[in-house]
C-alpha cells in the first residue's frame, strides 16, 4: 500500500426539519439541555431507540461534537467547528428528551437537528479537505491470490 492524498467534502444542510408529510416539523414532545459538571460521574446515552425506553433518552457529560454527528448519523472525527464544541476545556451538556415510542431512527435524528439548531444557533457548511488516505497496488510479481474452493463464491470478474 502507498500512501497517497484523498480529496473529500460532505455537505451537511439542515433545512426546515418536517415530517414525511410536510405539515408540521419533528420535534420532541419535551427536550432540555443544560450544563453538565465536569469530573466524576456517568458518561453516555440511556434509553431511546432500541432500549426498554424508546420514549426518553437522556445523556450525560457529552460534548456538542457528539450531539451534531448523532444528529447528523456520522462519526464524530468528521465534525469540526471551534474548540469549544470538543477539545479539552469543552463544556459538557446533559441532555434529556421525551418523544413517542414508535420514533425511527431518522426521525430522532430530524428532531435532534432541529433542536440543536433553536438551541445552538447552528450553522453548517461543507468544505473540501485533504485527508491522508491508502491506495491498495498489486505488488511486484502480481498477486497471490487463488480461487475459491466454494463451488457457490461468484466468477472470478477479472
């Protein structure tokens, strides 16, 4: 493998957040967020989705970083913004919502989104950065690979 640059960029647009009808905007039967103290203590998300509480999930000490890539359904390390929302000395939220049990996924990350958004004022954009990525090369004195034994692995595409 050779090391080589990767152009990448993702844009992220949050518009009005609705409903898969269009008439009103997803929003939490009851959300708060507030200050978090810093040093012992329970860290992470409880209930919600998939939990013996689908209707409520709380979560302690976690950076706004985390809260946007949730509700964004990307990993954290792809969200950037000042230091405050992440590094070190980066406030911590508990954050605590209510909504009905037969949320989906997509639909608790639509209601997130709107919420950080009234909250936060948020605002996103993308831009493109370079990212340092591998390139998988055959080897000197081609590949080593054979076929499969398994009568039923598909034909060989080369």
């Amino acid at each position: 493998m050779r090391s080589k640059e990767l152009l990448a960029g993702i844009a992220f647009i949050f518009g009005v957040v609705t409903s898969a009808g269009g008439q009103t905007p997803l929003q939490f039967d009851a959300a708060t967020i507030k200050l978090d103290q810093r040093g012992p203590g329970e860290r992470g998300m409880k209930g919600g989705l998939g939990t013996k509480m689908p209707g409520r999930v709380t979560w302690r000490k976690v950076w706004l970083r985390d809260l946007v890539a949730t509700a964004l359904d990307v990993d954290p390390s792809n969200v950037s913004g000042p230091e405050w929302i992440s590094r070190n000395g980066a406030q911590l939220y508990a954050f605590a919502a209510t909504m009905p049990v037969e949320t989906t996924k997509h639909d608790f990350e639509l209601m997130l989104q709107g919420f950080l958004m009234e909250q936060f004022r948020i605002k996103l954009h993308h831009e493109p950065r370079m990212f340092p990525a591998y390139e998988l090369v055959v080897a000197p004195g081609g590949a080593k690979l054979k076929n499969s034994a398994d009568p039923n692995a598909p034909d060989n595409p080369v």
